[in-house]
C-alpha cells in the first residue's frame, strides 16, 4: 500500500493547486456519470481521495508559510 502512495506522489510531484483540483473535479465527474464499473469506480475513488490528501498536505504548507507584519513590526502565523 506504501508503495502505491508513493507511485501516486511520483505521478504529481509539482503539480498546483489548481491543476490538482481540477483532476480531482474530472475524477468526480467520472464517478457521478455512472458509466463506470463497481471496481474502476473503487480505483477512482482512492485516486480521488489521495489527490485529496496531498491538496490538503500542500495548503497546510501554504498556511505555514503565510505571516502577518503587524503595525509594531511583530511577525507571527497567520
């Protein structure tokens, strides 16, 4: 399984935000057609969920990085 997460990862390795949500947007659309059987439907749904994670681990990144100034030059996480 291990394995398969970092078969995946290396398929996406610079990916945006952007062009990862719009994969993950034809993934949902692929499984809401319906035209699909219960085994690829299961395929596209951990594919789905794993595209999913690493939009979530890359806007937790984002997050950490973003910092406010404030008005007496203090800097702290937004």
């Amino acid at each position: 399984m291990a394995d398969k997460k970092k078969e995946f990862a290396d398929e996406m390795p610079e990916e945006s935000l952007e062009e990862l949500f719009a994969k993950l947007d034809q993934v949902a659309k692929e499984l809401e057609s319906g035209d699909t059987s219960l085994e690829e439907s299961f395929g596209l749904y951990q594919k789905g969920m794993e595209m999913l994670k690493l939009c979530n681990e890359k806007i937790d990144t984002v997050e950490k990085k973003v910092q406010v100034l404030e008005e007496n030059g203090e800097i702290h996480d937004f």
